[in-house]
C-alpha cells in the first residue's frame, strides 16, 4: 500500500470513529426511566402523533419509512417477538409511524400496508402521518417538552412502561447487540407492577 493512501485511510478511519461516537454518545442507552417513576413525557402525549395508548399496557412506537432496511427488520423483529410469545398482545401494543418526505408519500404507505397486512394483523398498529420530519421534530407536550428529542433518523423508537412513563426514547439499531438488548428491555417491562 502506497503512503499516501495508508494515510487517506487512517483519516477516513478516524472520521467515521468520531462521526460514530458522535452519533452514539448522545444517549448511550436511550432509557429514559428505568423504573416506576414519573416522567415529564407520558403516553398520553402521544396524542401529538394521533396515537391514543391503552392504558395499564407498554406502549412501543416507532418513527419509520417504510423503504428503510433497517425499520423493516426492526418490524420483522416485532412481529416474531409477538409469533415466539415473548411479547404478548395483552401487555405490549406497537405503532408505526410513517410520515411525509421525499421516500414517503401516501400511496408508498399504502402500498407497505397491503403488502404487510398479514403480518400487521392486529397485534401491530400502523399509520401514515402527513407530515414532514421538520414539523413533527416541532411537536411539544402541555409542558413544552419536545416529544420527539434525539430523533435524526429511522427507525427512532419510543417505549412507554405499563405506568405511563417514558422509559426509552432514541435509535435503537446502532449494533445488533444494542438492538436485542432494547427488545429484551421490553420484554422485562412485561413484568413491572407499576401502576397507571
């Protein structure tokens, strides 16, 4: 190898390592509360989104495009969490939330729905929101919190305990390990006692 690329490459290296710790850095595990406690954001603020939670069941939701790798792995994940029983209907519920942007339009949507329709049934709740990611990134709660803090990009995961609170928000796909930890996190939210 000739100098000057040894050279290129370790530049180029080191770049992608800062750009990654950089991206990683800004909430290392995404948990917001880890247990029974009250939270600025709730789940009743996701009414923002046009998302009415049940109450006394973990909340999952998830910001998507319905072209992305990354969201569509994330939704097959889902769907055998639910299919292996690890998850069960009668205490977890998920939305996903596609919206308006250059990739994603209504009828893209629509088509990601018929297509899915068997693996959506009714464990999985799904919408297109006419939105861009600049408007949605603007939605604040009663108290003036932003909903959606830290979102640069899908899939972006926001988890509510049994009780209502904010127990995750942030990207979840970074590795495969951070990715089945955040799943097994939810599977453990099965099991609190907090109350609504």
């Amino acid at each position: 190898m000739r100098p000057e690329r040894n050279i290129h490459t370790v530049v180029l290296l080191s770049m992608l390592a800062i750009f990654w710790t950089g991206c990683a850095s800004t909430d290392k595990s995404g948990i917001v509360a880890a247990g029974c406690q009250s939270t600025p954001i709730q789940n009743t603020d996701l009414k923002l989104l046009g998302i009415t939670p049940t109450v006394g069941k973990i909340t999952v939701v998830r910001m998507i495009g319905t072209w992305c790798p990354y969201c569509q792995e994330d939704f097959k994940q889902i769907a055998e969490h639910f299919k292996t029983k690890k998850w069960s209907p009668d205490s977890v519920e998920v939305f996903l939330v596609a919206y308006r942007s250059s990739k994603e339009t209504g009828d893209t949507y629509l088509e990601f729905e018929k297509l899915h329709s068997q693996e959506l049934g009714e464990t999985i709740n799904a919408k297109f929101l006419d939105q861009t990611y600049d408007q949605l990134l603007k939605l604040q709660t009663k108290s003036g919190e932003p909903l959606l803090t830290g979102w640069s990009g899908v899939p972006f995961g926001l988890v509510f305990g049994k009780d209502g609170r904010l127990a995750f928000r942030g990207h979840f796909t970074m590795s495969s390990g951070f990715q089945d930890n955040h799943y097994a996190f939810i599977t453990k939210l099965q099991k609190e006692s907090c109350r609504p």
